[in-house]
C-alpha cells in the first residue's frame, strides 16, 4: 500500500482557474495506492476493470494492476509484493497468515470445471499411467487433479501463451493435459476429448460446487482499508455484470487473446460459467464446497497446513 498525495482544485478546472483573476486554494487529500495482481483471462479482467478505471466510486482508492498466468500470481502472492490479488483457492493454506479471502470475486463451478484432455479417449483409471500437463502445482485443477489420479505423473505447462498444453499435447510432450480458463471452451477445435470434467467429477463426490479462484487481500493494510477495499471491489463487479455486453466488447478490443477466444459468443458462455452472481457473493454451499476442498488436500498429504477459511 502506498499513500499518494493527489492535488485538485475545488470548484474549477485548472483552464477555468487560468481565465480568471481570482485564485482557487489548492487542496491535498491521500489516496492510497494498492497493488492489485490478476490473470488476463476473461473474468478477472471482467471482475477488476471498473474499479481500475474509477468507473465506481472508489472511496479514495486507486489500484495499480499487474497481471500474469495464475501459477504466477500464486508465487507473486507468497512474496507479499502485492495487495490484493486473485488466486488459486487451493494455495490460500500457504498464503493465510499473510492474506485473507474476499466474500467475493471466485470463480466457482457448479458441476463443470476445468478438463483433462487427450488426443484419444482414456478412461479415468488409466490417468496415472500418463504424463499430464498441469498449468502449474499450485493450482485448484492440480489439485482436484492429484485427488483423482494420485500417481500420476505431472509436467508443468504455463498457461501463457494460449496454445502451449495444446501443442504440448500435439507434439507428445505429454500424453493429456488439464485445461483452464477459455481452453476449456475449445479443446474440441484443436481435435482432443475429454477424460474428465474436474468440476463435474467433484460435484459427483461432494455434491457441492468447485471454488477454483478466489481473491484475497493483505492483512497488514488493517480492518479499515480492507473493507474499503471489498466494498470497492464487489461495487467493480457488479458494475461489470450490469453492464456485460458493453464489458464483452472490452474484452474483445482492448485484451489481447487468441482469435478462437476473441468472439462475443464464447466470451459471453464464460462469463455465463465464471462470472455470475456467485462471482458477486459468495453462496453458503460455495463456501462450504471451499472448506472441503482444503481438508480433503490436506487429507491426501497434498496441501502442507490445515485451515479454516477466513473471509475480510
């Protein structure tokens, strides 16, 4: 966090105070600057955008963004070089004594999630026979994943550029590959099936939504930046949702992505997937599907400490 001086003139624009003979007193008020770390992909762009351009009231904050692939962003938070950011929900254990959970902002699936994909069909037991592709260890989709095939052989592939787990695929680097974000949308293009829908597969095991991605904020900015900071940030995505097409278009024009992910219509259906009313407020089954997720990690000797979600 950073206290920026910010300088306004009360009453008149600077050209309004130059045409006149009288002077304006020249006022000083703090705006705190928050570091505020997010991937490109579409509902994180879709989530943060009004509160970044001061399309919302911000209350006196401004927030400065930086953006990477969601195994990066895991890392960028373990060094506490930022104040807000969105994260793996499965990597928040590691992160909790420095951060909070948001009551808002996740991505959450309701019986799909991201997908583990092939060139040929395999059944799910045949999954720790392969090398799989995995956008990265401390993501919710490894996890879920490892829970599943607990065996199976991994081989880190970013998610940026696009394409990369699917030419990993194409190129037999590996044999499958879990697929994230827009990819999921459009693995059948690049002529690849589905073993498993991760989120489907935990929905048949817990009868409880997916929390894949969650935001969360630093502790030592104190209780009252913090909530400021949520009450901001939940204000950011409503306006995006009351406003979707127009954020659609946005998207489209001002976010770099591939061509197969750049139209209004697959943007649209996953924006319908990740960024809803859940994305808003948090639903009671969403957080106890979070809670869940963490104990059964931990469980499996797959996450190293044992917590309780803690929301700002």
């Amino acid at each position: 966090m950073i206290v920026v001086p910010t300088y306004y003139l009360l009453s008149r624009t600077f050209m309004e105070l130059k045409r006149s003979d009288r002077c304006f007193p020249l006022f000083c008020i703090s705006q705190v600057l928050l570091r505020l770390a997010y991937s490109p992909d579409a509902d994180d762009a879709f989530m943060f955008r009004a509160a970044i351009e001061g399309l919302v009231d911000t209350e006196g904050l401004r927030f400065d963004p930086v953006t990477s692939d969601t195994q990066s962003l895991n890392n960028i938070a373990f060094s506490g070089d930022v104040d807000v950011t969105a994260i793996s929900v499965a990597a928040w254990p590691l992160l909790a004594e420095k951060y909070l959970l948001l009551p808002h902002g996740g991505s959450v699936g309701r019986g799909y999630g991201p997908v583990v994909v092939a060139k040929k069909e395999y059944a799910l037991d045949e999954l720790s026979g392969l090398r799989l592709a995995t956008p990265g260890v401390g993501t919710t989709a490894h996890l879920v994943t490892r829970l599943i095939a607990p065996n199976v052989e991994m081989k880190r592939i970013p998610i940026t550029p696009y394409e990369a787990i699917f030419e990993a695929i194409e190129s037999h680097e590996v044999d499958a590959g879990i697929i994230i974000h827009e990819g999921r949308l459009t693995y059948e293009h690049h002529r690849l099936v589905k073993i498993v829908d991760i989120g489907a597969w935990w929905a048949e095991q817990t009868r409880l939504p997916l929390p894949l991605g969650a935001n969360v904020i630093r502790r030592e900015l104190g209780s009252e930046i913090i909530q400021k900071a949520s009450r901001v940030l939940q204000c950011s995505i409503r306006w995006g949702l009351d406003h979707r097409d127009e954020m659609i278009r946005f998207l489209i024009d001002h976010i770099h992505r591939p061509e197969e992910v750049a139209t209004f219509e697959l943007i649209d259906r996953y924006l319908d997937m990740y960024a809803n009313e859940e994305t808003y407020s948090y639903s009671d089954d969403t957080c106890k599907g979070m809670q869940l997720l963490l104990d059964r990690g931990y469980e499996a000797g797959l996450i190293e400490n044992k917590v309780d979600v803690e929301f700002a």
